[in-house]
C-alpha cells in the first residue's frame, strides 16, 4: 500500500471526514430528523467497523514483534515486550469502547426514528 502525501491514509480520510461531519453539524447542518436519523445510522456502523479494526492492529503489532520487525529504542527486548502488551491492552479497551459507542448511537437513533420535521 503507498500512502504518500498525495494520496492519504484511509484513517486520514476518515479523520477528515468526520471533522467535516462536525463542521457542518455545527452550522446546523441537519434539515430534518430522518437526515440526523441517517447520519446517526452510519456513525453506529463507523463505531462497529472501529471495533473490528482496531483487534487486526493490535495483532499486526505482535505479530511484528514476534518476527522482529518491531525493537524498541533502547534496544532493551524487554521494554519492547512492555510496550507492545501494554498496547495491546489499551487497544481492547478502546474496542470496548468503541462496541458501547455504536450501542449508544443505535438507542439515540431508534429514539428518534418516529420524529419528523415540523
């Protein structure tokens, strides 16, 4: 995969969009309950792709460990394990975290699945 500066990250664009997102939810960009309704549906399935992701990283980083791809800077194998596993850790709680988000986002949506513009 080549991510150069012409051409960015999937994350990169995903961070870009979702600050675009904010701008224009910020300047009152939702007409209607079924256009937030919408929008709320597809930040519950970015919350549950997330939560997908983010195992498949922590597993490259270990893998990339075990392989010896990965050292940490003071050349100290042990720091490198550390690192690595508190990493690892970090990330199952952020899936966590991510899984409860897209919940959340779903209960907000079917909370206003009945509403309509006035």
């Amino acid at each position: 995969m080549d991510h150069s500066a012409t051409s960015p990250a999937p994350a990169e664009q995903a961070q870009t969009a979702l600050r675009r997102l904010r701008r224009e939810a910020g300047a009152g960009g939702y007409d209607s309950p079924a256009e937030l309704y919408r929008t709320l549906g597809l930040l519950s399935l970015l919350a549950d792709d997330l939560s997908e992701l983010l195992p498949d990283l922590s597993g490259q980083l270990e893998e990339a460990l075990l392989a010896g791809r990965v050292r940490h800077l003071s050349d100290d194998a042990q720091a490198a394990c550390d690192a690595v596993a508190s990493a690892a850790h970090s990330v199952s709680v952020a899936r966590f975290t991510a899984l409860l988000v897209g919940q959340e986002i779903q209960k907000a949506q079917a909370a206003i699945r009945d509403l309509a513009a006035a």
